[in-house]
C-alpha cells in the first residue's frame, strides 16, 4: 500500500543503494532514506510519493544496526561530506562491491560475475590531496564574525564553521583556523553572491602527498585588499606551505567569469609523483588544475589501467577526458604512440609540459570536446582509455568509439549506473565486456570508481 505524504512511518532499512541512500519496505512499497546503515530500524516522515517509490526523511533511528560505529569527526551530523563514517570500512567496501554489481546485473544485464573483488584503500582517512573551503558569515547574532568550513547539505550561503577533518593531513585545521583568526583580526568582510559585495570567497589547500609540497590559494572577489604582506607573514608558522596564491574571481550571472591568479610567494606549481610500477612520473599542478584527488589509489587505478590495456610496445592508445594526461603518460612507456584529447585547456597545458617534464615524446594532446575531436580524427587506436564524467559517454560517443574498432577498450567510470548504460551500447556494436573492477577512491563516502575491459 503507497504511504501518504507527511504520514510518519517505521521500516527497516535493508540496504544501501548508489547515491548513499538506504531502501526499506512498508507493505511492500520502496521507501528510501538518507543518513541510515543497513539493518537499522528507523522512523521516517514521507515527503515525497511517487507511483513506484517514496522519499522519507529520518527523524529517529528506533534500533541501530549492529553494523553501526561512532563517526569519527565532530562535524559528522553537521556536514554531510564523509556520510558513511557510521559504517565500518569493511562494510563500506562490501556495500560499493555490491552496487556495481547490481548496476552490471540490473542494468546492463550481464552476469555479476564480471565484477572482481574491490579494492579497498590502504588508507581511508587523510587521504585527500585538495580541500576547498568556503567563508561565511556568522550567525545572525554575530553576523560580522568570518567563519570558515563547508555549506551543509541543501544551504548555499551559510557555512559551519570547520573545527577538524580527518580527510586531508591533519594539520590542515590549524591553517584554517590561522586564516580565519586573520580575518576576523582585520574586520575582513565575507563575499555575498547575490550583492556581488565583499571580499573572501574560497581557501583552498593542496597537497603533495609524496613530495611534501603544499599549495594554498586565497580566493576573493575583486575588491581591494590591502593586506598581502600580512597575509604572506601568517604562513610564516607554516613552513610545509611551498607555494601562496591570491586568486581574483569576477562572476557575475549573465556576465562571463574572469579569474587571475597571484602568485604571493614560492614555487609556481606544486609538484607531485606517482608511482605506476617501476615507473615514476613527476607532475607540476597550477592552481586550477585537475589532479586525482586520492593520490595513493590514483597510483592503484592507474596499475589497473595499465595492466588491463596489456600494451607491448607497438600499439596506439587513444586516451579520452584524458586530463592533464596521467593515465596517457604512464602507458606512453609501453606504447607506441599516445594520443589525448580533453575539452579544458588549463589541463590540456599541464598534460604537454608534464609530458617535457618527464621526457615522454610519443604523447600528444589535443583540445575540445571528445565528440567532435574523433570526428576529425585519421588515426585509429588500438587500445582506447576513456574516463569519462558522471553522465559518461552517452550512446555517440560510444558509437564514435566502436567506430575505430580498437581491439581493447578499457573504461573508467566514476558512476556505475552510466557505466552499465555505456557498456549495453557497446554490447550491442560487438565489444564484450571481460571485466570489472571496482576501486575505492573516496572511503567515507558513496563515490566508487570502476574499471571496466572491453574487447571486441
């Protein structure tokens, strides 16, 4: 029987499914809830029906699962970034190994099978390499106050103001509370998107996790600021702080948006290795750079990759969305050629020169957008590597792969329900899929990357 909105239900929550939701059943009706572990007894009021499921929102849990763990972080109720920290590791992994099998098996309607055990993180806190905090102002009693942290699950102006994080290293917190102190010291005023007034917007840290390096980067609104050489002086304390930046951003809605970013003090880039194998590759990042977030499981991924391509020397690897190029560069060893195409031209610059940095020539790297950059395209790969975004390759770009008939496609995926849809549609223009691996690249939180061989 479908439950009413706003009706008060109890259920037991009998899984968790992709996006961190769990699902339970009221007479025999789908009802997903989020913030619950599998096994738990909860109470939940209905806020949205539809004619196949039902929306609740938690208001008890009546019996916690025995699966269940104290969150380590005191922002765990506030935040809503590390959702799964009430789950054991294991379990977590348990959970995400299931996902992708059911999207293999629901979905594209092969054999779960295909799916290899996941592998986990050696590490599953302090992994991050970049963090990106945003300013807010205090509460309304205080409103003047600079607080810094994270937006909470469904605001967009106030932030909590961040005490700790067990994600990235952990002196990461007192960085952030030397800023904040600064800011408030100096009657500093927050940016406020809908009056374009104020100054501070973002603090963002990144982090070499196999070099030490560490970059953080002041990002404010264009107004004056008076207050460099202070600011520079604060990371005095901080000498693990290898390059400063100040970014300047102009967005205005309807307006295009404009970035500049200062270097105050130190490196230009910050420089980080990854380890693939034997290999080593050293990568300079720019301040807007994309570079995988989980630098130790980057090298895992990266292994996989290169193991499934199965490369002997001679072959032409084709890697699409391929970034700032790691994947491609850490197969041009064992290729004879590496092509990589990627819409984002800050990455495509850091892909070439990381290319002359580590002495590769056999790589070469294009700009725009993948669908239109293989319609040009006169060479046929042999191996093809695509790590698409969330939404995946969609049925053109597949059909644009398929085209080239590489003998082996391996796909990365970063959602294992668009990966099912893409592997159905090169099912059906004769590539079979031989496997699937999962890899946990976020602990403590629903994402789960896979990798996927196909072959022809």
């Amino acid at each position: 029987m479908k439950p009413k909105k706003n009706t008060e239900v109890e259920l037991r929550i009998d899984r968790l499914v992709y996006g961190g939701k769990g699902i339970g059943q009221v007479d025999g009706f789908k009802i997903f809830v989020a913030g619950v572990a599998p096994g738990d007894l909860v109470k939940v009021r209905i806020f949205k029906v539809k004619s196949k499921y039902a929306e609740g929102l938690l208001l008890e849990v009546l019996e916690p699962s025995e699966g269940r763990v104290q969150p380590k972080c005191a922002h765990f109720d506030t935040c809503g970034g590390c959702k799964w920290q009430f789950l054991p590791y294991e379990k977590q992994l348990e959970v995400k190994e299931q996902q992708v099998r059911d999207s293999i098996e629901r979905l594209a309607d092969m054999p779960g099978e295909l799916v290899q055990p996941i592998i986990g993180c050696s590490e599953p806190w302090y992994y991050r390499n970049k963090m990106e905090l945003s300013f807010g102002p205090g509460p309304r009693e205080d409103a003047e106050r600079v607080m810094i942290g994270f937006y909470p699950p469904g605001f967009h102006y106030e932030v909590f103001d961040l005490k700790e994080c067990h994600l990235e290293n952990e002196w990461m917190a007192d960085l952030v509370g030397a800023v904040r102190d600064f800011a408030n010291k100096l009657g500093l005023k927050v940016y406020h998107s809908a009056s374009h007034e104020g100054l501070l917007r973002n603090l963002i840290i990144r982090e070499g996790k196999n070099t030490g390096e560490v970059m953080v980067i002041l990002v404010t609104s264009t107004e004056t600021f008076d207050h460099l050489e202070e600011f520079k002086a604060l990371f005095e304390a901080f000498p693990q702080v290898s390059s400063l930046y100040w970014s300047t951003v102009y967005q205005v809605k309807g307006q295009p948006t404009y970035r500049e970013d200062k270097l105050l003090s130190g490196k230009e880039t910050l420089t980080e290795e990854l380890k693939c194998g034997e290999q080593v590759l050293s990568f300079d990042i720019l301040p807007q750079a994309f570079f995988q977030t989980n630098t130790a499981q980057a090298e895992v991924l990266y292994s996989k990759v290169l193991e499934l391509a199965d490369l002997t020397g001679e072959e032409t690897v084709m890697d699409l969305y391929c970034g700032t190029g790691t994947i491609g560069l850490f197969c041009a060893h064992k290729a004879g050629k590496v092509i990589g195409i990627e819409v984002n031209e800050a990455a495509v610059d850091s892909a070439r020169q990381n290319a002359i940095k580590n002495g590769i020539k056999n790589a070469v790297f294009y700009l725009g957008a993948v669908d239109k950059r293989l319609s040009t395209m006169e060479e046929s790969p042999d191996v093809l590597i695509v790590d698409p975004p969330r939404a995946g390759l969609g049925e053109k770009v597949v059909e644009q792969c398929a085209a080239f008939e590489p003998n082996r496609i391996v796909y990365v995926s970063c959602n294992p329900t668009s990966m099912a849809r893409d592997l159905t549609y090169f099912k059906n223009l004769g590539y079979k899929t031989a496997h699937v691996t999962p890899v946990d690249m976020f602990p403590q939180t629903h994402h789960i990357e896979s990798i996927c061989l196909l072959e022809r």
